[in-house]
C-alpha cells in the first residue's frame, strides 16, 4: 500500500514538486535542529486546493506538515525523518484579498510575507503592528500559527491580538470561515482562538483579518546605558508616564551581546561614549502629529540621567540613526551563530521581577557553567528575556551545547517557573520543547490540549509529533 502516492496520484502534478534539489530547502529547520524527508512538497494557490490536499490525505491517513517561512525556533514546521508526512507549503497562497481604510483592517491569505503585509499597510498611510526580526521570510500564517510576539507587543500586543478572523481547513477538510473582520461578534466560542498557536497540529490557516493601526507620525529613538539592572522596571514605568503610554519598544540588550556583536562585526561602533553593564533600545510612537513626543523623551533622559538611573543615552536624529541601533539589537543572533550558536532560552517573568531573573541567571550560569559566555538581550518592556549562554573561546560548541542543555538549562528554568514565569515566551513548543511542557505544562492544561487535539484532529494527520506528543 502506497498512501503518499495514492495521494500524489489524486493530485494535478502543478500542484506539487518532488525535485529533491526544490523540496530539499523545506526538509531542515532554520536553526538545523531537525533535517526531515518528505516525498513532495505541496504547493496549493487557493483555499478549495488546501481543502482538497487536506480532504485526501484525511481519506488515506497521510499527514501533514504545514510550513510558511520555516523560521521556526523549534523545528515546529520540519518533518520526521521517516518520509511518512508530507510538507504542505502556504508560499503560493500569497494574495492580499482586501484592505478596509475605514475600518482598520486587512485581510490576507496565509502564504503574505509579513514584510509585504507591512507594506500593503504603509501604502495606505496605515500600519500592521506586527514586527520581527524575520519578517522579510516569515509568513502571516506562521506568525499565527505561533502566536508571535516581537518588538511592539508592548503598545499593541502579541500577533494573536491583532485578529478579527479568520479562514481555516481543518483536519476534515472542512473549511473554517469565521474570516469577518469584527472587533466585536460574541456568538458561541470563539473558535478562531484554538488555531491560533496551534503550530499548524489542529488545522491549516488560509486566510486572515488584522487588526491595522494608524501610520504613526513621530518615531522617537533612544538608547541608553544603566549601570544597575534593578532599575528596568522603574525605568519603563517613567517612560510610559512621560509619554502618556506611548513606548512601542523597551529592548534590553546586555554589555555582553553588545560586546559579541561589535567583535563579530567590526564595521559597527558603540553608539556611546562610555561602556555599561546594560542598554536599553527604547522607541515611542504616536500617529498625532501634534503631540510633543520628542520634547517628552529629551525630558524623560534628563529625569532619568538627573537621578542617575541612566548613565549616558543618545537619541536618534533621523531614520539613518534609527536604523543603526536597531541593527545593534536586531544582528546579536547573527554574532552569536558566528560564535557558534547559543542555547536559547526563551524565558518570561513578571516584568516586575524581570531584573531579578537575569541577575539571579546570569549568577547560575556564572557559577555553574564552566566558563560560558552570556549573550543576553530581549524584549524586556513585555517580561521576555532571550536569556542565551554561548560556548567558551576554544571550546568545541557542539559538545558545549548539549552539556549546557542538560546541567545548566534547567536551573535557569526551575528559577524562571519559580518566579512566576514560562519556560517558553514567544518561540513555541515545536518538538525541542515536548520536554520542558512535560516537565512544567499544567496537568489540566496539557489535559485540554490533548482532548482538543483528539476532537478536531482523531486521526493525528496535522503536524503529528509537535506540540501535543503523539
Ligand atoms: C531572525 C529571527 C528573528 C525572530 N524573532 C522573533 C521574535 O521577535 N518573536 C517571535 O515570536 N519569533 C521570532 N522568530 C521566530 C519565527 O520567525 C516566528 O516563530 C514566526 O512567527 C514563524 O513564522 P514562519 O512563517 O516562518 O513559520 P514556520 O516556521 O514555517 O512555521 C511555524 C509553525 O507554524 C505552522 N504553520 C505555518 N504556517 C501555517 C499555516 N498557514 N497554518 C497552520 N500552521 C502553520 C508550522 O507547521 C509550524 O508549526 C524569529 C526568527 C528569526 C529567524
């Protein structure tokens, strides 16, 4: 009995590719966690295609691994090894289908790379408050699938508050069509919500409705130095005080990522005079023109650097200056990889004790990881800390990687729960992190996420092995 092929069979052959020289680059996650085998990839333009690949494979009990940009940070969208899944890849199903001015909304299908959703947005003097680092490869779909965060969770939110419908086939082939872009529609369960961070194992999104927001017409940039880490929190209070709210971004990054990025990159300058321990990538935006947002940050810096909880700070004059400390947050993973990689954790607390978290980390590591240089940075104005530990100088980092993972990670973990916090803030579960759910899931939780996943999907065709354990 050959399943994969019965289904191949069934399907127009402009449908699918089998070039293994095509379908190699869909097999191995973004971070090379995981390198997969899949006899095709599919391919669908449409909606009706998805329903029909989806139909198929429900009949003949082929399974299926959606896939967008494949940058996932925890091979959520790789196949197994064994060539018994088969890729389905949302790239073709790429059409903007409409953009409400009025209403401040945007449908797309799933397959829209969410750069070019920012411009389709931009183009009509709006904004989709979505942004990540991979937004020229990530696709809608993935972003929702993952439930992303980012660098403006703070004003508006994770990507699943920015959704007012959405279009899905589930594992039945049944097609979802809850799409209207509503803010408002309490009319039984709001189903939509089950999709969203599902990491494509209870269905295939095909289209969406977003939230959009209005272009804004101040940007405003600083990045500032902290000697004593303690003071993050009372720093952010003071900035969304003095800016009525208004902070889009409270990046932090450490002297050590810092130090990693400008030896990894030695065109790239210290934008300040005198080194820290700590930095802070701080932006304000607002859509009023009138609002004197700039004249608030200025007066914020000087509160702060009269009170000595800044020690130094500069604000971008203009979108060349802008551009460049945010290339200093965004290329930290760029010098880490040139260093080998890292062991990512991916960690959220209370941005009340967010400080105590890495102080109390960085100790445990200091202590107990034979040498391992910290790379630490993230979105801390939202609890997130990408809390990464990188292999010693001269010290081979697989082999590092992996002893890290097993001694240390979970230290860093038990410390982080014990706060009050998650093991995993924005990147997933995927398969890398099956254990750490096992490990710290609420049984009721985990109870839940295994009778939905049984409900809508009994015969384990959608992304099997990911997230729920088969
Ligand atoms: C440089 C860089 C920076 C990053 N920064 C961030 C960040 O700041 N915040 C953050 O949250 N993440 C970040 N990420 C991780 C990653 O980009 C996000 O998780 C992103 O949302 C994944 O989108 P994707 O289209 O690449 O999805 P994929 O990697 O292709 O898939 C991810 C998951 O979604 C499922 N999926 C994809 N499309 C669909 C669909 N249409 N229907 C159903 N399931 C689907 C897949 O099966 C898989 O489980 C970063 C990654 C990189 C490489």
């Amino acid at each position: 009995m050959d399943r994969i092929g019965d289904v191949l069979g069934a399907l127009p052959a402009d449908l699918y590719t089998t070039d293994p020289a095509v379908t190699a680059r869909y097999l191995t996650d973004f971070r090379r966690f995981r390198t997969g085998a899949s006899r095709a990839v599919l391919r669908p333009r449409s909606t009706a295609e998805v329903q029909r690949i989806v139909a198929l494979c429900a009949a003949h009990g082929v399974a299926l691994v959606p896939q967008g940009g494949n940058t996932s940070y925890c091979a959520a969208a790789t196949p197994s090894a064994k060539g018994d899944e088969l890729v389905l890849s949302l790239e073709r199903l790429n059409a903007v289908r409409g953009l409400d001015a009025a209403n401040l909304s945007l449908t797309a299908e799933a397959g829209c790379v969410l750069s070019v959703l920012q411009e389709a947005a931009d183009a009509e003097g709006l904004m989709l408050p979505l942004d990540l680092g991979s937004r020229q490869s990530c696709q809608i779909g993935g972003n929702l699938s993952t439930n992303a965060g980012g660098i403006s969770v703070l004003k508006h939110g994770m990507a699943r508050d920015l959704v007012l419908g959405l279009e899905a086939v589930l594992p039945d082939g049944q097609v979802l069509d809850v799409l209207q872009p509503l803010r408002k529609n309490n009319t039984g369960y709001d189903v939509k919500q089950v999709l969203l961070g599902a990491e494509g194992t209870l269905g295939v999104i095909t289209a969406v409705s977003l939230k959009l927001a209005r272009k804004p017409a101040q940007t405003v940039t600083a990045f500032l130095a902290v000697d004593d880490i303690s003071t993050l929190t009372a720093i952010l209070a003071r900035a969304q005080q003095l800016t009525g709210e208004n902070i889009t971004s409270f990046e932090y990054i450490s002297h050590h990522s810092l130090a990693l990025l400008l030896a990894a990159q030695p065109a790239l300058r210290h934008p300040l005079a005198a080194p820290a321990e700590h930095y802070v990538l701080l932006e304000a935006q607002t859509c009023s023109p009138v609002l004197a947002l700039e004249e608030a940050v200025a007066q914020l810096l000087e509160a702060l650097m009269g009170e000595g909880l800044v020690t130094d700070g500069t604000l971008a004059a203009g979108a060349q200056q802008r551009e460049r400390l945010w290339h200093l947050r965004e290329h930290i993973p760029e010098a880490e990889v040139a260093n080998g990689g890292s062991v990512k954790h991916d960690i959220s607390v209370p941005t009340s004790v967010l400080p105590a978290f890495i102080a109390g980390a960085a100790a445990l590591v200091t202590a107990h990881g034979a040498g391992g240089r910290l790379s630490i940075y993230g979105h801390v104005g939202d609890g997130n800390v990408h809390f990464n530990v990188v292999a010693p100088v001269g010290v081979e980092p697989a082999g590092y990687k992996v002893w890290l993972e097993a001694e240390v990670s979970p230290r860093l973990y038990d410390l982080a729960v014990g706060m009050g916090g998650s093991f995993g803030a924005e990147y997933g579960i995927g398969v890398v992190k099956l254990d750490l759910l096992d490990r710290y899931g609420d049984p009721a939780k985990r109870h839940m996420m295994r009778a939905l996943k049984a409900a809508l999907d009994p015969a384990n065709i959608m992304n099997p092995g990911k997230v729920v354990r088969a």
